[in-house]
C-alpha cells in the first residue's frame, strides 16, 4: 500500500500533537503564582540561587509573622497548644536497673539548673516560633567547666556555604555532611567558620530528612496572607470613606454658583484651613428630619455599602490557610461564630491529633538536648559515666484535651490504691513536683506541732 508524503506528513503531526497534549512538564510543580520557576531546597537545588531562593522566601514569611495579624495568630496558637505552660523534664531510674536512690535525684539537678540558667520556657516557645518562621532553628551548646551548659541561638542566614567549599556538593548550604549520607551532618559553616555538628542542633522543619534547609511554615499560603491582608484593608478604607460621607444633596437644575450659595446660607460654622479653603459645616442631630425643596434629592451612600459580599471571600482565604496549619477556622480568625470548641478539641479530632505529632517532635528534640546536658555534667566529674544506663529521662506535656478533672482524679485514685501508679507519676501528672511536695507537706506537719 503506497502513501503519499501528504499523508505520512499529516499522521506524523497528528502524532507529534498527540504527544505534546499529554506531556507534563516536571518543572511546573516548582513554579509559584507568578510564573516564576525556584528551585528544589536539596540536594540538586545546592546552587546559590536556590540559597538565594530560600533566602528570599524566609524574608517573606518574616515579614507575614512580623505584620500579618493572621499569620501572627496562627503561630501564637500553635505555640500555646505545642508548649503551653510548658513541659516538664523528669529523671527516673531506668526499669530493671539497680541505681543508688540519690542518682535520679543528681541529674534531675543538672536538668532543673540547665532549665534555669537557660530560660528553657520561653526558649522552648521561641524554638517553635523560628521553626514556623523560618521553617528551621539552630541551637548551639556550650559547656562549662563545671559542667554547665548554656544554649544560644544562631541565625539561618549565619549558616553558608563559604567561597572555598562552593565546588563541594557535600557542603551545599553550609551544613557538611558524608558525601553519600545527607542525613549525617559533620560540621556547619557559622559566619564562615567551622564549628563541628556535635554543638549544633538543627531543628528542621516541612521538609524531608534528606533535605538540608527547612521551609517555613506558610511557604504554600504566603500569597493567601497577602490577599487576605489586602482585602480587609481595602473593606476597612471603603467602608471608612462611605461612612464619612453622611449624604449627598443633588440639586437638579442649580448652577454651581447656586449650589455654593446654598451651602453657605444653609451651614451652621465656617472653619477656614490653612491654605485659605473655608469648610462650610452642617450638624444633623438625632432623628432629623429633612424637607427637600423642589430639585433636590438626598442620597446616602452608606447604605449601598454590603460589606457581607466582602466577608465571605475574606473567610475563603482564611479557610484554606487554615487548612493548611490543620487547625480549625476559629483557632486561626478568632471567629468562633460558626464552630464548637467542645467538638473540636476532642481526642479524635484533626486538631489534636496534628498537635500530638507535633508535641511528640518537640519532645523527642528536647530529648536530646537534656542528654547533652547530661553528658556535659559527665564530662565535668558531676555524674558517674554510666548514668545513662541506669537513668532515664522522662518528658510530659500539657494536656491537649479538656477531660474531667474529677472523674480522671478518681480513676487515678484508683489505679494508686490497686498498686499501678506511684506517687510521684501522680504528682507528674498533676503538673507537680514530688519532691517539691513532700518537703512543702514536711514543713507543713512541722508549723503544727
């Protein structure tokens, strides 16, 4: 069967057309609203553009947590539910260990004076605030002599790439890992010098391990932020100026002159500026009444004025930025017209679960911090080497769900009486200090004798 080049051209570029209709471009799942293609925050985006890049969106976010008053809510409520009053750092004797009665007590006093020293309260909230801020938070320890140890934060911008290692892909971002292990961190690149990884944490956050840098938290809804900031600012000027215009006089067949010389017969003050322009003012009192003569209408544009219209747009915004922090609307507009606190913060709601994850990260790095506070005590001749067999620590947060005080007080009493729980779990729980206790309730048996 003979064919034409006529034909074979024709199948070709219904074939060809074919083809380009169901290609997908790999690179639009890195192009933001603008158009604007940005590079991966790993391995293969380790150029300095992508560091610019990254650089760029952290500004961003800095600027929605520093001005926004939506982006500034959602993070306070995160913070509030993820720390809250704060948790508390225990140390307990390891099970099926056999321990000297004093040596939980020694390092639960390293742990109170590394609690103290470093503020860890407001340290812990600030911790939670960079990671969302700036997707990522250093901290660097320093010990003392004495086996102290002291936190401080560095910032993002403080970890780079210094010129001589720009060739090296293991050193992309100023972090050094193992050349074939991202997730190994060797040493970091502070202000261009070296400091090695074991005096650094670095908290990561919206990223997956093998990522470098982290993302702040309203990287995907910055663009919402600024819309919605935008829009309650215009609803806010419009209705201003709508409201200030009491009414409008419309004189249908007066000249200017004769408008001029209505106003000015009719105004109740003549206040004169200080360029020269007179302002002829007129007070309408409660309930007034006005007769129009013949050819001259009232018009009041306040009334025009449908702010609902506005409202609900501003709402979808808000909607979708709050699903993205996967909290309810109300924790992040402060509107609770439309929601139920008692059927939201339940154990089984999206809200707590996503604040128990969170929660349970924070302890885990936590976790680690206390640790290096403990290995520095050992350092120092403060606690035996072996402390970590025999020791362990325990970390708890504060409760997410609001429950029954009274019906969980007796399930405890309960669970105590039958020989489950011990005091000092008890007193944990309650948010209180055992040992703390027992000597308050000593001194208090002694005041009475």
């Amino acid at each position: 069967m003979n064919t034409s080049p006529n034909e074979i051209e024709t199948r070709l570029t219904e074939a060809f057309n074919s083809l380009l209709a169901d290609f997908v471009d790999p690179r639009e799942a890195f192009a933001g609203t603008d158009g604007q293609l940005w590079n991966e925050v790993g391995e293969r985006g380790a150029s300095p553009m992508a560091a610019e890049r990254l650089a760029d969106i952290r500004q961003q976010c800095r600027q929605l947590h520093f001005e926004n008053e939506f982006a500034i809510n959602g993070v306070e409520n995160r913070t509030s539910y993820i720390v809250g009053p704060g948790h508390s750092y225990s140390a307990v004797v390891r099970k099926r260990t056999e321990a000297p009665d004093t040596l939980a007590g020694e390092v639960q006093r390293v742990l109170d004076d590394f609690l103290f020293e470093n503020n860890w309260h407001d340290r812990q909230q600030e911790i939670v605030r960079r990671q969302d801020r700036d997707g990522e938070a250093f901290l660097r320890f320093f010990a003392g002599r004495d086996g102290t140890t002291r936190v401080r934060f560095v910032e993002p911008e403080q970890i780079a790439t210094p010129d001589h290692e720009r060739g090296n892909p293991a050193a992309s971002f100023g972090i050094v890992t193992e050349p074939h292990d991202v997730e190994t961190a060797l040493g970091y690149y502070i202000d261009g010098e070296w400091t090695d990884a074991v005096e650094i944490q670095h908290r990561r956050a919206n990223v997956d391990r093998n990522v470098k840098r982290g993302l702040p938290l309203y990287t995907p809804v910055r663009n919402n932020l600024r819309r919605a900031e935008k829009l309650l600012r215009n609803m806010s000027v419009v209705a201003e100026i709508q409201s200030a215009i009491a009414l409008i006089r419309k004189h249908r067949s007066a000249t200017r002159s004769g408008v001029e010389q209505f106003v000015a017969g009719s105004a109740d003050q003549h206040a004169t500026q200080s360029n020269g322009q007179i302002h002829q003012l007129t007070r309408y009192g409660p309930g007034t009444i006005l007769d129009a003569p013949a050819g001259i209408e009232y018009d009041f544009p306040a009334t025009g004025v449908d702010a609902q219209a506005f409202v609900t747009i501003l709402q979808a915004e808000l909607r979708a930025i709050a699903a993205r922090l996967v909290m309810p609307e109300f924790m992040f507009t402060s509107d609770a017209s439309n929601a139920n606190f008692a059927s939201t913060m339940v154990a089984e709601g999206p809200a707590v679960r996503m604040f128990e994850r969170l929660q349970a990260s924070l302890q885990r790095a936590d976790c680690n911090v206390m640790w290096r506070v403990v290995k520095n005590a050992v350092a120092a001749g403060r606690l035996p080497t072996n402390v970590q067999d025999l020791v362990d620590i325990q970390i708890t947060a504060p409760p997410l769900v609001a429950r029954d005080a009274l019906r969980d007080a007796r399930v405890w009493e309960i669970a105590h009486a039958n020989g489950l729980i011990s005091p000092q779990s008890w007193s944990q729980r309650l948010g209180l200090d055992y040992d703390q206790e027992q000597k308050n309730l000593a001194m208090h048996r002694s005041s009475l004798k």
